[in-house]
C-alpha cells in the first residue's frame, strides 16, 4: 500500500511539473516589451553588410510568395541573369538586433549548407531603404503539411499524385538533408510538415533555417545567436512559427526543447521533429494533436501519445510502427542516434516495397499468359496451371492469380491427359485387383455346398457330378485369381462364365427359384464392381441366363420339373439329393445368413473406400479453396 501511494504520489508530482512547465510557457506567447521595442542602431556586424544600390534597377517586383517567422517572401525578377529569384526580408517592424542576427545567421546557414535538399541562397545585402534582405533559389511545390490535409480529406487528385510510398521516399530525402546539417554542426529545430517541400518533378526542399543552432566548432564561420534563455521560449497556438517563436514549434519540438534544456540539444532532437512527420505521414494526423499549446507541450514531455490507440495502427506495416516510435522516445538516449539512419530505415523498407512490387508485377505477367492460353485442351490447360503456379510463387495473394487458379480448378477440360489417364487405369486396375480377390474368396466358399450335396445322398450322379465339379473349378479359378497381381479383362470374363454355370447348376438342388435368384444378384453385384462399365453387359447376361435357362431346360423338359402344385401348397422335389428335413433347414439358414453377411460386408468396405476417397478430395478441396480469394468464396 506504502508503495502504491508513493508511485501515486511521484506521477501526480510528475503531472503537476509538466502542467507548470506547459503554462509557463503559454504565458509568453506574448512578445517581451524588450523585443517589441525598435533599436535606434543596429548591431556592428549586420552594419558591415554591403548596401546594394542596384537593387531597384536590378530586381523587378512580379508577386508575393508567403510569411514566414521573421519574414516575408516575394517573388522578384533578376534582370541581370534573366532568372525569377525568390527575395526574404524582414518584415516592417521587426527590427529588433536579435530578431535581425537571427534573419541574417539564417541567410548564412542556408548559403553554406550546399545541398540539393536546401534551397541555395544567391546573395545576402541591404536595400537602399537600409532593409536586409537574401535572394534565394525559387521553388516551385507544395508544402507536405498541405498535402497530408488533402490526404486526411479524401481528395483524389492529391491521392493519386502522393502515394505512401512517394512520401516516405521524399521523408528520406529530407532526412538526409538533415543528417548533412548536423555533420557541419547545425541543428534546424523546427522540423515540421510546413517546412518541407515536394516539387512536381522530385525535388525536396528542406526550408526555414531561421531557428537554426550551431553547435560546437564546426567550421562554419556563422555568427552564433545569445539570449536564449527559458523566458524567451514565445510558442504559438498555431502549427506555424510565429514571431517570437525561436525554439520551434509545439507538438514537433522534442521533449528537452519542450522544458527549455538547451545544453541537452543535439541531432536527437530533430531526429524527435523528424518521427511526429513521419508519424504524420502514416496516419495523416498530428502525434501531438492537442487544441493549446499546453496540451501539445504536456503530451510531448509526458509521452503520452505514444501509448494512445489508434483505429489505423492494423493498416500500418510494423516496420515503420517501429521506427516512429523509435524516433520518439521521450529520453533523447532511447531515440536512434542520426537522421540518417532514420533514412536507411526508411529506405530498407521501400527496397523491400519495391521488390513486392516487382513480384506482383512479375505475377500480373504470369496471369496475363496464362488467360492468353487455350485451356480447353489437357496440355493447354497444363501450361495454364505452370502459369498460375510462377505467379503465386511470387505473390502468393495475388487476387488475378487466385481467381484464375478457381476458375481453372472449377472448369476442368472434358479430355484427360495421358499422364492422368495412365495414373487413372492404374488407380482403377488396383481397386478391380481388390474387388476381384474378393469376388475370389466368396467363390472359394461355394466349395462348401459340396459335402452338403454328397452328405444329403445323391439320386442323379449325373447331375451331382457337374455340380460338384463346376463347384471344384470354380473354386480353382477363384483360388488362383485371389493369388494374382494383375488380373485380365478375359480372365474376368472367365471366372463370370464359371461362377454363373455354378449358379445354374445348384438349382439342380431346389429347383430355378430358391436360392438361385439371390447367388445370381449378389454374384452379378461383385464383379459388377470390379470390371470397366463396357465389360457389365457380360456380368448381367451371364448371371440371368443362370436363372432363366434352367427354367427354360425345365420347360422343355430336359432336366425335371422339381415343383409340384397340390391345392395350393407348392411341393420341392430335389431331382439331384434327397432332401432330409433338419439337413435341409440348417443348410438353408446357413446359405441364407450368408447371403445377408456377404453383401453386408462388400457394402460396407465399398462404403468405406469411398469415404476415403471423398475425405482425401475433400480436404484436397479444402485446402486449395484457400488459394482463391473472400470474393470468389462469397459469389
């Protein structure tokens, strides 16, 4: 309890520190009488800047460009070169020695820092009305604060001109930019949206050095700025620097420029401004998106906002999730070291962009020549599937190449390719090979019936001989069958034609219509599933004949009529065995359980494989469904 309420108590104190801290500084976002007021003199230095008594004659007046911090910017033409110029100068008032030393470091900073992303400075002097001004490069562009507005509002010119990916590539530019500041020694600090310009053929522009700080020996001969003391830190309610405003701007100045900690600035703290643009760039919103500067001020210095939650963060790739944190850190230890690496980051990421890209350009080609090709044929439809497969191989969700990988597995050709059919027959002589060693072993259980002819006394030996030797052979026949690894479409043919001649002869037994019907069906059921659909007429004819000649041989009175009709009760006499009443009962439960079970059986295994077969298609299904887009699923 003592330890919660001493934790309660250091963030209540910590809380209390950044809200005076915040309030302090609003309370001087009204300028200091000491700088409203206007010197009678100005300082020695900025006198020895030359007098440019040309400048009437030289530079012609065409427009005003934008207002600035310290300045206003007009467009001029330069009649000596035939060039347009852009010229800055100190706004009429603002002529106080700092505000005039911070104009002209400003001139000096940009001049020496020769880069392609900082607009060069062509000139620095003094207009016949004693007014400093610096001609400059003109620029031509939009600043990013404008194009991240139009961004955040849906406009679709501005969408389809800044992609993410243009952006960042432009971010990295002015990262590096920076970093060439920092290695001569300068900190820009005042990093933001507004200062950064992306021109219309890929130019990026780093702009407003005016609250540049040198620092150390850099070898830069630029006069440094004094005063900067924690009661000249003037913010502004706005994200524009505004007159006064020499720290930077809240909501982009990091934390130790937040709490006036100047001896802490170093290249961390533009690598802070550097992570709340970047972060502006992904989410089209401020990090620090208070509606005072108090509470921009107090979300920098507590962090707060990094712990906020954000509806698009699941939009955002996490390697640039990562790097604006990692440039944010609220201790300037914890934050990457340079802007520079800032950019590599940044530029990792679009190499990896680019290289999607280029799979999923590579993919499109693939479809492309796969939706050319003729799939109606087996080899047209085999290239077609090469195709697909090197597209998903390179974007593995790549919606074309999915979609057209459905529409290929759900409108198969109606020939099959040799390989298939090969693997085909080879598939269905295995499951005949199945069938015919079952259709074996039940025959080979007919050899049975024959002690049950012999044991029950044989009147006809005649017939009881070809009973029991085509009941012999085709046990044989069955028996050598079951013990064959490939079995003929004659062989199977044979083994019908012997099978049913056994059939036919047990009716010797009981006559055509007692247990002849029923071994002829289930018969015919067997090996119905194991031959080709052209080989069935064979089993159907050969297993009827087993019933229907014998009736025929009856009728015409060739072997006898084994029924005799006595006032309505039907009368078996066996012409081939004597039939004893309790032999003859037990023998037909016995071949009538048998006829159930054996069925029952061949069903159930037959039922069995095809749930195999339709498990093992199934999840072929399944799995390859995973290919094929929500969209396909879902019409």
């Amino acid at each position: 309890m003592n330890n919660l309420s001493s934790r309660a108590r250091s963030e209540e104190a910590a809380t209390l520190a950044v809200d005076k801290t915040a309030r302090e500084l609003e309370a001087t976002m009204a300028v200091p009488a000491s700088l409203a007021q206007t010197p009678t003199t100005l300082s020695p230095w900025l006198e020895s800047i030359d007098l440019d008594t040309r400048f009437l004659s030289r530079y012609e007046y065409r427009a005003p460009l934008g207002e600035g911090g310290m300045g206003r910017v007009d467009l001029y033409h330069d009649r000596a070169i035939g060039r347009e110029v852009a010229i800055k100068r100190i706004r009429e008032g603002d002529v106080h020695p700092v505000l005039l030393e911070r104009f002209v470091r400003e001139a000096r900073v940009q001049g020496q820092l020769e880069h392609p992303a900082i607009v060069p400075v062509h000139d620095l002097a003094r207009m016949p009305d004693g007014t400093v001004f610096f001609t400059m490069k003109r620029i031509r562009g939009e600043t990013l604060d404008t194009i991240i507005d139009a961004l955040a509002s849906n406009d679709p010119e501005v969408q389809a001109r800044y992609n993410r990916r243009r952006l960042l590539s432009a971010f990295a530019t002015a990262c590096l930019a920076v970093d060439f500041a920092h290695r001569h020694g300068i900190l820009h600090r005042d990093l933001k949206p507004s200062n950064i310009m992306l021109g219309d053929f890929g130019e990026v522009y780093v702009l407003d050095w005016g609250l540049a700080k040198i620092q150390g020996a850099s070898g830069a001969k630029l006069p440094e700025c004094g005063g900067e003391t924690a009661h000249e830190v003037l913010c502004s309610d706005s994200k524009a620097t505004q007159q006064g405003m020499l720290l930077g701007t809240p909501g982009y100045m990091s934390p130790e420029q937040c709490r006036g900690e100047h001896d802490r600035l170093g290249p961390e703290s533009d690598v802070y401004s550097l992570g709340c643009i970047l972060f502006e760039i992904l989410y089209l919103e401020p990090l620090h998106d208070g509606r005072t500067v108090a509470e921009r001020i107090a979300s920098t210095i507590t962090g707060s906002a990094l712990t906020r939650s954000r509806a698009q963060a699941s939009e955002i790739p996490p390697e640039l999730e990562q790097l604006w944190r990692a440039a944010v850190a609220t201790e300037p230890a914890n934050r990457l070291r340079s802007a520079r690496e800032l950019a590599e980051r940044i530029e990792r990421f679009l190499d990896g962009e680019r290289d999607e890209r280029r799979r999923h350009e590579l993919a499109s080609e693939h479809v492309r020549q796969a939706l050319s090709i003729d799939g109606s044929t087996p080899e047209g439809r085999a290239a077609q599937m090469r195709e697909l497969g090197r597209a998903l191989a390179l974007d593995p969700s790549h919606d074309g190449a999915r979609r057209a990988l459905a529409d290929a597995l759900q409108n198969l050709p109606e020939a099959i390719p040799s390989a298939a059919q090969l693997a085909l027959e080879n598939n269905l002589r295995l499951r005949r090979l199945q069938m015919v060693h079952s259709v074996a072993i039940r025959l080979i259980t007919w050899i049975l019936v024959v002690p049950v002819v012999v044991g029950f006394g044989v009147k006809s030996w005649l017939g009881g001989g070809l009973l029991v030797a085509s009941l012999l052979l085709t046990a044989v026949l069955a028996l050598f069958t079951w013990r064959k690894e490939r079995v003929s479409d004659a062989w199977v043919l044979f083994l019908i034609f012997a099978s049913a001649l056994s059939i036919g002869l047990i009716s010797l037994l009981f006559g055509p219509f007692v247990l002849v019907p029923t071994l002829a069906a289930t018969n015919a059921v067997f090996f119905a599933m194991g031959v080709a659909r052209e080989k069935r007429p064979y089993v159907l004819i050969t297993n009827l004949l087993s019933v229907l000649l014998p009736v025929l041989l009856m009728a015409l009175g060739i072997v006898p009529n084994p029924y005799d009709f006595v006032q309505g009760t039907m009368i078996i006499r066996s012409p081939l065995v004597y039939l004893p009443a309790g032999g003859v009962q037990i023998f037909l439960v016995l071949v009538s359980a048998a006829m159930v079970i054996t069925p029952t059986l061949l069903a159930g295994r037959m039922h069995d494989e095809l749930m195999r077969a339709e498990k093992q298609v199934f999840l072929q299904a399944h799995y390859l469904s995973q290919l094929i887009p929500e969209s396909v699923h879902k019409r």
